[in-house]
C-alpha cells in the first residue's frame, strides 16, 4: 500500500556573501548551496533537500523534523520557507515529561521530537545488536552440540 506524501515546511537560511550566496538548512548541516543569485540559491536549496529526504525515506532512515529554533537575524540574511514531500505519514505520539526532564532535553536539543526520534532509533539499534548476538551465541551452541550428537553417532555405530 502506497501511502500519500505529506509535507513539511524546512526553512533556508540563505546569507549574502562576497561572492554571491550561501543557503543552509538546520536540520541538515551539510547541505550548503553557493551561488550567485539569492533566489537561484534557495530554489537549489530546496531541490537538494527534497532529494535527500526521498534518499532517507527510501533506506528507511529516520527523516530530522523541522527545527523550532529561532532563525538568525542579520541584513546579509533572508529566509525561504522550502515545502517538501515526506515519504511517509509521521505517527503523533502524546507524552508527559517530568519538568526535569523537559528541562534537561531542552539544554542539548532545540527540538524535543526530534531528540526523542534520534533516542529512539539509537535505543532501537542497541536493542537489535544485542539480540542478533545472543541468537549468534544460540546458534552457536546449537552447532556445538549437533556435533558432538554427530561424534557421539559415529562412535556408537
């Protein structure tokens, strides 16, 4: 079943240089455009983001959510707002946060879902590890011990 994209509204901060403009977007650091025109940049901004999120989704990667974080201010600056599909429709989930809690998320995190995605995907991923080497270890003795039937066999014949 094909589910529908969904969009989701990034921003581009795009900043004049000397030699023309630079575009960046926060949730993806290493996406940097250069070029002369400002609007030529942010449209290239947007094509590039648009195809790194459909290669995210495509592997199944965890897609950054737009960040809620206040934008730089400056006269060299100026904001684009970049629609793009998302492969999937995203799950809501209501939790309640002990105030502490909150807190301590909101020193390392601008945005709490998305620390919650990268929390999950690494306790997930950790999970997965552990079990694929306690089944290793099982098929191991399993092996183990077929062997030794086998020995045991040959020696009874």
């Amino acid at each position: 079943m094909t589910v529908e994209p969904t969009k989701r509204r990034y921003r581009a901060i795009v900043r004049k240089t000397s030699h023309g403009c630079v575009a960046r977007i926060t949730e993806f650091p290493d996406l940097v455009v250069k070029d002369v025109d400002m609007l030529r940049c942010a449209e290239r901004a947007e094509h590039l983001l648009q195809a790194r999120i459909a290669a995210l989704g495509a592997r199944e990667l965890p897609i950054p959510l737009p960040s809620d974080e206040a934008p730089p201010v400056g006269s060299d600056i100026v904001l684009f707002a970049l629609d793009v599909s998302v492969p999937y429709e995203p799950k809501t989930v209501r939790i309640d946060l002990d105030p502490k809690l909150a807190s301590r998320i909101d020193k390392v995190s601008c945005n709490r879902a998305a620390f919650f995605i990268e929390a999950a995907e690494h306790y997930l991923a950790e999970t997965e590890a552990r079990s694929n080497t306690a089944r290793n270890t099982r098929t191991e003795s399993s092996a183990r011990a077929v062997g030794e039937a086998i020995k045991i066999a040959q020696t009874v014949q």
